[in-house]
C-alpha cells in the first residue's frame, strides 16, 4: 500500500419542506455564505466538499433537492445510492415539523436501503436565530428517540450554528454507511447466510466522533 490517502465519494440527501433553509445550510457550510434573497430549488442542485475523516478524503456530495410537492417526483431518482440523508425543518414551522414523518418515509421507499431502520439519518431544526420558535426541542427529541434515536442539531444557516458541527456527523455516518456497501458488495458472492454475519454495529461511528476534519 502506498502512502496516499484513500479517497471516497459521500452521497448526502437533503429533504424536507420548501422555505426550511435547505439550500441556506449547503452554502453555509461549503461556500461559509449566506443570503437572505430566497430563491426556490427547482429539481435538485449539488455541491461538493472535500473533508478528511479518520485518515481518508472524503468528497461529500451534498443533493439539495426540491420541497415543493410538484417537484417531488423529480427527486426519486437522486435518492438511490445516497449513504446520509439530512431531514430538516424550520422551527418556526409547525408544519414543516409535521410532514418530516413523509419526508423520511418517501425516502426510504425510493431510496430501498437494504437496512431501513439501520440507515443513517440526521435530523436539522434550523433558523434557530428567530425568536417566533414554534417547535420546542423536547418535541423534536422526542420524535428522534422514536426513530431508532437519530441524532438532532439546532441550526442557524444565517449565523452559523452548529452548522459545521452537523455536517461533521452527517460525514462520519454517511461513511459509515458507504463503508457498510463495500462490504456487501465484497462478500456478495459468499450468498444471504454468509452477509447476515457481518456485524454492522462494528462499523458505525460514535455518535460523538471526533474523527472528522471538517
């Protein structure tokens, strides 16, 4: 083996209602930007950032896709081979806290992980700068212990917080994830017996994971 680092492509897939600061949240944490002209996604638009986790350069490849519901459709196709998928909704929003339940249902019906309950995703209550908060945290953690305990940030993509902090976790689950494909791959032609061995827990990342330099 040489010295050089290994290098991974990360697919990560942003859902959620349209106005909740998705493409906000992309910018600010590639681009460290932030504008208050609001321009709907219209489909699905991508951007890319390179991070080290754990000794390997990882290319993160995140999919800000559309949340009105005639674009809906146009998404499905972006699902497929996604390793993270980031559910977000605006505080301020009670409705937009309601519909995550369809958000994360659509997705894993599209998306056909082979692990539903086991797949990783995370979930972002952003425009915590507002002071009009119409979600209360213990609602929202109460509705991530329900879902296998996936792990919640508060965020503000206009003042930065906790931004940099949620995408490092997205990175490290979604390698995880990507990590958990090799594997089966790998060991495909050993048949169903020889994968429903492979212990999956061993492979997933602390939801404290200091390895990510992002």
């Amino acid at each position: 083996m040489s010295g050089a680092k290994e290098k991974v492509l990360l697919k990560v897939i942003m859902l959620g209602d349209s106005g909740v600061g998705k493409t906000s949240l992309m910018n600010q944490y590639v681009n460290k930007k932030f504008t208050a002209q609001y321009k709907a996604t219209i489909g699905a638009d991508f951007l890319t950032k390179e991070v080290l986790i754990d000794d390997r350069n990882v290319t993160m490849q995140i999919w800000d896709t559309a949340g009105q519901e005639r674009f809906q459709s146009l998404g499905v196709a972006f699902y497929r081979c996604a390793d993270c998928c980031v559910l977000v909704y605006d505080v301020t929003s009670q409705q937009s806290f309601r519909n995550l339940e369809s958000w994360r249902d659509e997705f894993l019906i599209q998306a056909s992980p082979h692990n539903p309950e086991e797949f990783p995703i995370v979930l972002l209550g952003n425009k915590v700068d507002l002071e009009n908060r119409a979600v209360g945290v213990k609602r929202a953690q109460q509705w991530c212990q329900s879902k296998n305990n996936t792990p919640y940030f508060e965020t503000s993509a206009k003042e930065g917080i906790n931004v940099e902090q949620a995408f490092c976790t997205i990175a490290a689950n979604a390698l995880a994830q990507e990590h958990i494909r090799q594997l089966r791959n790998e060991y495909a032609n050993y048949g169903a017996d020889f994968l429903a061995q492979i212990d999956l827990d061993r492979t997933e990342p602390s939801r404290d994971s200091k390895g990510c330099s992002c």
